[in-house]
C-alpha cells in the first residue's frame, strides 16, 4: 500500500510539473508574439494624442519593412524615438540603416522620411515630435 501511494504521488506531482511547464512556455510564446498594427478593414487604428506611428517602407512603400506606434512625450526628437523603437544606424547624423536595411550610394538610395504624408523640411535629428503624427522612413532613389 505504501508503495502505491509514493508511486501515485510521484505521478501527481510529476502531472503539476508538466502542466506547470506547458502554461509557462506558452505565455513566453505569447509574450513574443508580434501584433500588426494593419487593420483588415483597412481603416487605420486612431492615434492617441502622446503617440506616433512610425512605418518603415522601401521604394515609395511598394515594400513594407516594419510599423511601430510609439508613446512620446511632447518635443521628443524622432531620431532618438526612432533608436528606441527599431535597430538603426546613422552616420554624422544621417540615417544608414533602419532594421538592417541600408542605403545604397551606388544606387542612389536613401532614407527620406514623411510626417502625415509630407516631406520634413528638417533631419530626423531635428525634428520635434508633438504626438499623434504618422511618421514614414522610406528606402528610395534621390534622382
């Protein structure tokens, strides 16, 4: 009888472990998981007034790269947004890379980025965000 029952507890608490296990790796699972910010209906989700969507695209946005919607405080420079949200590589201030993506002198690619559809007059170094703004970086020929 003693014997059944350290064999039945064994087996108990070896069911907990696994059980406990199996939950565990499904919440690390969960936790890593990336949520696109496109809407299916193609209605884009409304910006909150201390946030910026920043969208990176290739080639006039014939290639998507990456989304982020970022919280930002009033006056928060874009580039340093920009370095907290995605890999980035600049050179004297000038963006090279963007989530491994680089430009191309021989082809004459470049990052160019637009707020709310229109080109900054201004570097991304310079730029002051005051929130709610859509933000896109494109790789694109300067011709």
């Amino acid at each position: 009888m003693n014997r059944w029952l350290k064999f039945l507890g064994i087996m108990l608490l070896s069911f907990v472990l696994l059980a406990a296990c199996g939950n565990s790796g499904e919440e690390n699972e969960n936790s890593n998981t990336s949520v696109s910010t496109n809407d299916s209906s193609g209605e884009e989700q409304k910006l909150a007034e201390d946030e910026v969507r920043i969208t990176i695209t290739i080639d006039d946005g014939n290639q998507y790269v990456s989304e982020e919607v970022v919280q930002v405080e009033e006056g928060d420079i874009l580039l340093n947004v920009l370095e907290d949200a995605f890999y980035v590589e600049e050179d004297n201030g000038f963006i090279t890379s963007i989530e491994r993506v680089s430009d191309d002198e021989d082809e004459g690619k470049y990052w160019m980025y637009y707020v709310d559809g229109e080109p900054s007059p201004v570097g991304a170094g310079e730029y002051e965000l005051n929130g709610g703004e859509e933000i896109t970086f494109d790789l694109q020929s300067i011709e």
